[in-house]
C-alpha cells in the first residue's frame, strides 16, 4: 500500500454534507427546505427564544433524530441547540455502516428501524443521504465466532431480520477482494447498507424543521437549571430558554454537560481515539454494492468507497482521550497515528491481499464516547425530572440513531417507549461508576471487547472493586471467584484447593467450561446440606413514616397486598401503569409504619427513582437507601434450620418460624440479627441481614461457627460449604 495524500488531515470533502462545500449555503432547490427555520448565528442579531418546551442539545444525528421523531409525534416549541455547525460532531467523521449485527435484541431493533427510516428519508426530503443496500458479511475465523454468529442469526431472524450463515467460496462470490483461506464460515446480512452520515443528519434536521423544530448553530448550552428537581430552564452563550424538558445528546461531551448541571447528572461515558483508512479507487474500482465485511477475529471492517475502501477497527490497545474533560472543539485537529493503526492495516491486508497495490489517501482519526458496559445511554437522569440522555453510542451511534431517536421521543411523549429499552436505561449506572478514572480504565477494556468473542460468564476486568462486601477478604482467602454487579464484588463460585487456579481463569468456551464441576458441586451441597452465601449486594431500602404513609405508598406501588402483620415479608412486584414489572422485590413489615424493601443489586438507582417519583411531598414519609448498612447472608439448604438453631439457641422450625417471616435476633456473637425464613433462590433457608458494624465481628465468630456446622452437616463434600449462585 503506497501512501498519497494522507498527510492531509481535513476530512475528504465527498464525507461532508454538501452544505459544508459551498460556503454555508443551502440547497434551495428541495420544496420541504424553503420551509426550514435553521438560524445561523453567523448573523449575530438572531435572538434565541425565552421559552420552549423542550430543548435538546446537540445537533449530530442523534440528537436531529430526536427532535425529528418527537416532532412527528406532534411537539411543537421544540429548540435544538447546536455549539458548532449541525453534524459538524463526531457524526461527520462516521463511517457510514448501518449495521444490524448487534449484541443486544434490541440494539438490532433500533438498527433495523435505523435502516429503513434512512432509506425513506431521501423521498421523505428529497435530500440525498447516499443510502446503498449493500448487505454485510460478519467473518468467522474458528468455530466459536461461527458458533456465536449462529446465535447471532438465531436471534435477528426472531426479529424478521433475514440473514444466512454461508460457506467462505460464498463469502468469495460476494466480495471480490476477501480472501477466505481463513475462513470457516460467514453470517450474511443482506439488508445492511452503508449512507453519507452527514446527509442523513441534514435530512433529519430539515425534515424536523419543517415541522416546525427550531434549530439554532453557533450557541453552547452552557447548563440546565433545575428547581424542586424538575427543569427549568437551559442556560446558554446567547441567553437563557426557559423550558419543561430539556434532551443530553451532546455526544463526547454530554459527560462534561451533565457535570455543569446545577444538580450534576452522571451521564457515564469516555471518548478513545478512533481510526479508518480511506483509499483511492482501485485499479479495478469496488462496487459501491460491495457487501460491507466485517472480520471482528481480525478486530476489522470494511466497506466500498469511493471506489476505493474505508476500513476502521478496535484494535486492542486502544487510547482514551479527554480524560481532563478540556474543551473537546479540537475533534476536528486530532493526529493521525500510523504505529498504532499498523495491525489493522495488517489485518487488512491479511484479508484483502490485493490492497497491497493501492494508494491510501487519508487516516482519519477522530474520537468516539464509549460507557462501561458497552450500551448507550438513554431515558430519563434520576433525580432530576425532564432531564433527558441519549448519549454513549460505542461507535454504532449511525446505526442507533433512528431507533433510538424514536424510543426516546416516545417515551418523553408517552412516559414509556414502545419496546423495552430496560438494559439501555441510564438508570442502570449511578455515580458510582462516574469517576474518570473509572471510565477512563474501563473504555479502555470496551472499545477492544466490541470485537471480541463474548463467551458466557465473562466479566469486566478493568474498574473493579468499586463496592466490596465487608466479607470479601475472608471469601477472597476461602479461593472466590469475583463477577461484579453494578460495581459491587461477588463470588460466583469457590475454587477447591488443588485444582489449577490459571487454567480456570482461562476457561473461555461455549462449551462445558472448567468451573462447571466446581459450580455442580455448590448446587449439590445447597440442594443436600447446608451453604452460606453472601448476597451483601442486594439494593435494600427503608421506607417510613409518622402515620400510615408508607403503607398507603407501596398499596399503590406494589401488586401485592403490603397490609400485613407486622414481621411478615411479601414477595411482590412494583408495577407501572401498564401492569408491566418496575421493580421486583421482597417487602418486610417491620412495625406498622416502616418496611424494610430488598430488591435486585443492579436495580439500585431504578428502583429508587420509581419509590421517589410516585412519593407525596410529604415531610412525614421518609425513604432512606441502607444497600450499605447491612451485610446479608443467605443460609441455604436442608439443613440450614439446625445450623441456625445451634447457632442462635432458638428452634427454626417452621411451628416456631414461619415461612416468610422477620424477627430480629442473636446469631453467635452478633445480636440485632434481622432474620427471615426465605431466600432469593428457591431453596428453603433463612436470609440474615446484619449490622454493618456487627458484621465483622458477628461474621468472624458467627461465620466460623456456620463454616464448622456446615462442615459437620455435609461432610460427604467438606470443601464446598459455601456458593453464591447468580442473582438477578
Ligand atoms: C471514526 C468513526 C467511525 C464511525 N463509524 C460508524 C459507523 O460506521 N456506523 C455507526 O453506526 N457508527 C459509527 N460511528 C459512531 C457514530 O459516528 C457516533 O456514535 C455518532 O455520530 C454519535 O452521534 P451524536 O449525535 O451522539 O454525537 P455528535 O455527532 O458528536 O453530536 C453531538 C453534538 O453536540 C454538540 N454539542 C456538544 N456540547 C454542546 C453544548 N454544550 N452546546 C451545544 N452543542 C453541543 C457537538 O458540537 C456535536 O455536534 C463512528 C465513529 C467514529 C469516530
């Protein structure tokens, strides 16, 4: 490959919308765009308006998809602000592959709506978005990729999204340029297409437009202000809106946004640096039909342009940028980083051989935010009513884009979207896993895992640790192994001694992997005999009042009925307005007026939000979030009745305490002990939810003493007398 004109770092002028070619102006000959209220600020005279209904901020194709979908739900007085020129973000330097092959069902579901409103657009608006129906071929190098891509199939194919695996001469015969020697198997996405994503982002804005959204460059949100936890207001460079809503979609820089709120809104996302190759045409030019290749074994795509290709991936190291949170305007003069993008180019190479030949124009570099869970950010911020997010695309933000930008109209419309966006909800993070340094060690273990094989059970390895229970050393030393959970440390299962610790942690498969024994032998000695196991990570809440308001709150919360006896405990479901599961939960009456709420440890934020959103501003009702102040253990198995009993000199049976029952006692040293007859799995046992400050104590005595019980219960398996199974 022969390097021509890169040096020059300017975006090729063929990626840019053709309004950025002839000096700003517009278009005139498009009848919907007479009918476009765009304001350039370029004329300074241009008063923004004191007042709007919802302001969104950020005019790439999210935030244009955003004001376009709601204002096709009939909003009117809809602001979009833009600090630069519209799509002049990362959205301009987007490859422009809309790809259906996602993780998540409905990542699919967004993209696959993505794909057809694009195509529409270009009739919709007469503006020409450069959509090509070009299909995709996902590459496996070995059985697992294919294996994982069959899953893949599996799954769009519920979604009527028609696709085939096919065999690598197939591969051949529908991309000139792979070389299959590899290969032993492909999945084949006919639908797929590639687009100008600058087009696309013009076509959404004049469209939005024209139904009356007005849109005003050149003007910074600088913060939003918020009075009794709603907002109010949207402060920018040019005056301030006063507004009811306002929509984060300022992509890398919707951190820093949320950051210069009044109230800081915690919008978890990190840019890297993110690199593609353009090419000169071809001696023999690629169809612009050319199926875009995807070869995640080689951390690589690929697709036709220009005759020519455009090639990107995620490659392993990869570097995290703006970690300081300065004024990120510099996208547009980042530096192009030929060392670093040598092993794509490598693999490039390695599958498209006869580019050896070609002369490369450009290396484009440009930042992509990025979360710590490899999903994007969407819905309402918690805490903070009207305050809207769809930001953290992981570099499919083109792809998501049109789905996105409808469930999140819909559900500022309607309160709910009209699909379950439940694992994208913003919700799921907190401040906990806001931190630079968090975010920036995290991305750096995301960008690479987007490609990479994703077998059952792996976890996160970067950012770990951020919540431990007070028993971790003591499980640490006892040969846990750690999963995380919304930041919080658990053991997913023991290591017996003896076995090799390095080949377990390897043990990457679809296939029977080596803990599967080990885990066996947990459910056995659970199912046979006696466990503890530490579920210290569960969200727990209290929620009280003077007279009957706590009460009178879950009765309209919960589908179950909470006017119980004081000490019984209600498993029961928070339910919305649809009948649909907000929250699932285990309820204990602890005296007539206060309850002890336990539900799952990644529903910590959600849940509480749901509880305040519906609480009467009442000073007399009181919800306090204790997920810290007790470590709970859960005593499982047939025999964990008498290891209690010998253990608290009380009898457990069931005459003496019931099933789903609470009281407060002693267990070995440690007294104020909240002990109930259940358990989160199934089996019969008791959980114990103790003291914080006891726990130690009460855990070191009291745990040795369970140990030895179990010990003496289950002595058929004496090395297994402890597990935790996974956990909603
Ligand atoms: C090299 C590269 C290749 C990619 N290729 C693909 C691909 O092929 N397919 C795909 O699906 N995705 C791809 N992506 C990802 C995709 O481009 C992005 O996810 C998407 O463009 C993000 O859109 P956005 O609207 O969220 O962000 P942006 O386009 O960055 O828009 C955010 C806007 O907010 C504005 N803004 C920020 N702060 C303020 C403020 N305070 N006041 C006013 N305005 C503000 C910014 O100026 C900016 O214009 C690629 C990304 C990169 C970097």
């Amino acid at each position: 490959m022969r390097s021509g004109a890169w040096t020059v770092r300017a975006l090729s002028p063929v990626l840019l919308p053709r309004w950025f070619c002839d000096s700003g102006a517009r278009p005139a000959h498009l009848s919907l765009q007479r009918s476009v209220r765009f304001v350039s600020t370029e004329s300074p005279s241009t008063a923004l308006p004191t007042h709007a209904r919802l302001v969104i901020c950020g005019g790439g194709i999210v935030g244009t998809s955003v004001a376009y979908h709601l204002a096709k739900l009939g909003w009117t007085e809809i602001v979009l602000l833009e600090q630069g020129r519209l799509g002049a973000g990362t959205t301009r330097f987007c490859a422009g592959i809309v790809s259906v092959a996602k993780p998540l069902s409905i990542e699919s579901k967004m993209a696959n709506y993505s794909n057809s409103l694009y195509e529409r657009l270009e009739e919709e608006t007469g503006i020409k978005t450069g959509f090509v129906r070009t299909g995709s071929l996902c590459l496996a190098q070995n059985q697992d990729r294919l294996l994982s891509l069959k899953r893949l199939g599996s799954r769009l194919k519920i979604l009527g999204v028609s696709c085939n695996i096919i065999k690598p001469k197939d591969v051949a015969g529908l991309h000139p340029l792979v070389n299959i020697h590899d290969l032993v198997g492909a999945l084949h996405l006919p639908g797929d297409s590639v687009v100008s994503p600058p087009d696309v982002n013009h076509a959404l804005a004049v469209s939005a437009a024209g139904y009356g959204v007005q849109i005003y460059e050149h003007t910074s949100v600088n913060h939003i202000v918020v009075r009794k936890g709603h907002v109010t207001a949207v402060e920018t460079d040019r005056g301030s809106i006063e507004c009811e809503y306002f929509v984060n979609c300022a992509g890398q820089w919707a951190y820093e946004l949320g950051q210069s709120s009044e109230v800081k809104v915690s919008v978890p996302l990190h840019g890297c640096e993110h690199f593609y190759l353009l090419t000169k045409p071809l001696s023999e030019p690629l169809h612009p039909e050319s199926p875009v290749v995807i070869d995640m074994d080689g951390r690589i795509y690929a697709r036709a342009w220009q005759g020519g290709i455009l090639s990107g991936g995620f490659e392993k190291n990869p570097k995290p940028i703006f970690t300081e949170g300065r004024n990120q305007l510099e996208i547009q003069n980042m530096q192009e980083d030929w060392d670093h993008f040598e092993p794509m180019l490598s693999a490039l190479l390695r599958r498209m051989p006869s580019l050896e030949a070609c002369e490369i124009q450009q290396l484009v570099n440009c930042p992509e935010s990025f979360t710590p869970d490899m999903r994007c950010l969407m819905g309402e911020t918690p805490g903070i009513y009207g305050y809207f997010v769809l930001a953290g695309m992981n570099s499919s933000g083109l792809s998501f884009a049109g789905g996105a930008g409808k469930y999140l109209a819909e559900w500022i419309t309607y309160g709910y979207p009209s699909a379950s966006v439940w694992p994208l909800d913003i919700k799921r993070f907190g401040n906990l896993q806001s931190s630079r340094t968090f975010l920036r060690h995290r991305v750096m273990e995301v960008m690479p895992l987007l490609y990479e094989l994703k077998v059952p059970r792996w976890d996160f390895q970067t950012g770990r640790q951020l919540r431990t229970s007070p028993l971790h050393d003591r499980l640490d030393t006892q040969g846990a192994r750690w999963m995380e959970k919304h930041g919080f440390e658990r053991a997913k299962y023991f290591v017996p001694p003896g076995k090799d610790l390095l080949a377990l942690d390897q043990s990457k498969t679809f296939y029977k992997p080596d803990w599967f024994d080990i885990v066996g032998a947990e459910v056995k000695c659970c199912k046979e005999a006696v466990c503890v196991i530490d579920m210290s990570s569960f969200t727990k809440f209290e929620l009280t009042s003077a007279g009957d308001q706590a009460l009178l709150l879950l009765q309209r919360l919960c589908a179950n009925d909470l006017d119980v006896p004081v000490g019984h405990i209600v498993h029961t479901g928070m339910l919305n307005e649809r009948g649909g599961y907000e929250n699932d939960c285990s309820v204990v009456r602890l005296s007539k007026n206060s309850f002890f709420i336990i539900s799952p440890t990644d529903q910590q934020v959600r849940c509480w939000s749901w509880i305040k959103k519906h609480m009467p501003n009442d000073p007399q009702l009181h919800l306090e979030d204790v997920s810290w102040k007790y470590t709970a253990l859960n005593l499982i198995g047939p025999r964990a009745m008498d290891v209690l009993s010998e253990l608290s000199y009380v009898s457990m049976s069931p005459e003496h305490f019931p099933s789903l029952f609470c009281k407060e006692m002693s267990v070995g040293y440690a007294n104020g002990i909240r002990v109930m007859s259940m358990t989160h799995t199934g089996e019969p046992g008791f959980m114990l939810y103790i003291p914080i400050e006891v726990s130690y104590i009460g855990f070191d005595v009291g745990f040795d003493l369970i140990l030895t019980c179990a010990y003496h219960h289950c002595n058929h398996i004496p090395d297994m007398t402890q597990k935790r199974i996974s956990c909603p």
